[in-house]
C-alpha cells in the first residue's frame, strides 16, 4: 500500500480569531509525526506501508491573498505559494527525522539551495530506503493548487490512494460547521463530488483529474489520533471519493 497524504497549510499553523491556521505549529507538526511513526508501526503488521505527503501553503502564503491586487500578478502570487510549500515541507521534515522516521523533502519547485528536485526516480530510491517522501512546490506550475498537486503526484507514483486530511471528518451534504442539517455521505461518486456546488472539500480541478484516472481520495478528520493509520490500513473511515 503506497498512500499520498495531502496536508494543507491550515493544519500546519496556529488557529487565528477566525479559527483559520497561520504561521508554523511545531507542536502540531511534532504530533503529526507521532501519528505517521504510528502509522509506519501498524504497517508493519498489515503489509508495508508507504506514505507521501503533500504539504500546502495556506498557513502562509495562497495566491488567491493577492486576487484583486493590480500590482501582483497571478503567476507571482501562485509563485509565493508554492515557495510557502516548499517552507513548511522543510520545516515538517526536520520535525519528523528529529521525530525518528526516516524522510526525505523533494520540491517540484528547485530552489537547489534549500531542498532536492522531485525526480520520480528519486522518490522511488527514497521509498526503498523506508523513507517517507515529502513533497513541497505543488505542481510547480502556477493556477493550480497543492489538492490537484497532490492527485498529479499520486498518479505519477503509482499510489493506491489519495487521502486528504481535513477539519471535519468527511463530505457532507452542506457544511457542518455552519449548518445543523448537513449529513455526513460514506461514499460518492467522482461526479457527484465535482458537480455538487456544495462540496468544496477539494478542489474541483484535482477532482476531475482523480476521475479521469480513477484514483480514490478518502476525506477524513486528521486531528482524530489513529486516523491516518486507519486510513492507510484501508478501514472504511471518512468519505470515499470513487
Ligand atoms: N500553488 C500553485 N501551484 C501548485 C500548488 C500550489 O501555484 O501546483 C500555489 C497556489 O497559489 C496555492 C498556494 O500555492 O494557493 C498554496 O497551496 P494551497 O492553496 O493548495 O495550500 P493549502 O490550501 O493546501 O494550504
């Protein structure tokens, strides 16, 4: 089992007034460890386990900070997003080899002096060696963002799944945080999902392009202890996207 785990930026941060993550939370990063070096552990018993991780930005820097602004075009914006990932992805790795797992960083954005390039070849070495693979840059491309990055690396490296880790444990027919109503859905189709205005749980983009090639994507609560290595263990938690 080789999973891509996309986190975004927002968990990675402090909770502002607006209960939106910024900035960079050890503490946060340190018991995301704990639950990958959990996750490897568990693996050990089910078959082995490899984890990716794509890391977003949003704790510091979206392109869509500067839409409006006239003097910052949009490729420089997307830009500094990305260079936000590539921040956090670092960061995240130091955390988790002080946290004992094995890792590496590679960026799809080469800023050569802070991180290696990602080569398919190379996350592949790195994969055998035991590592855990953390991706920074997205796609390297502006106009995207990490969610569609996140499915394009999970295809390029042959992953049995997307898991996106989120604040609610699931799609949901509205959003829960504002809505008393909304219902949790266990299961959707890749249509439904892209074509229901009320899911904005992932970006449409990387919702079609896990359609084209059928790739699945579990939603789920990260902030539950034991989830990610429930969803690496292909127990039925959160919302499946297939
Ligand atoms: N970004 C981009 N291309 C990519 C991935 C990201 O241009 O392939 C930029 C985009 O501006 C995005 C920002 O980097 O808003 C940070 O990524 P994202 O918003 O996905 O972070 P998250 O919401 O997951 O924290």
């Amino acid at each position: 089992m080789r999973i891509l785990l996309k986190l975004s930026g927002e968990q990675l941060g402090y909770e502002d007034e607006q209960g939106k993550g910024s900035g960079f939370n050890v503490e946060r990063a340190k018991w995301i460890a704990g639950e990958i070096r959990q996750t490897l552990a568990d693996a050990l018993n089910n078959g082995k386990t490899e984890i990716a991780i794509m890391v977003g930005g949003g704790n510091l820097v979206r392109g869509v900070f500067f839409e409006g602004n006239d003097e910052i075009g949009q490729t420089t914006a997307d830009n500094a997003g990305m260079l936000a990932t590539i921040i956090n992805a670092t960061l995240l790795g130091d955390i988790f080899k002080a946290e004992g797992i094995p890792t590496a960083v590679l960026s799809n954005v080469s800023v050569s002096q802070v991180v290696d390039d990602f080569t398919y070849r190379r996350a592949e070495s790195h994969f055998k060696k035991g590592r855990v693979v953390i991706l920074a840059g997205g796609t390297g491309r502006p106009l995207v963002t990490t969610d569609t990055g996140a499915v394009n690396l999970a295809l390029e490296l042959g992953c049995d799944l997307v898991a996106k880790a989120t604040k609610v444990d699931g799609v949901y027919t509205a959003d829960p945080t504002t809505n008393p109503d909304a219902e949790k859905i266990e299961q959707i189709s890749y249509e439904q999902a892209i074509n229901d205005e009320q899911i904005r749980v992932m970006d449409k983009a990387a919702l079609g392009m896990a359609g084209d090639h059928r790739m699945p994507i579990v939603i789920f609560e990260l902030l539950q202890e034991g989830n990610i290595a429930q969803v690496a263990a292909g127990k039925p938690i959160g919302t499946r996207i297939s």
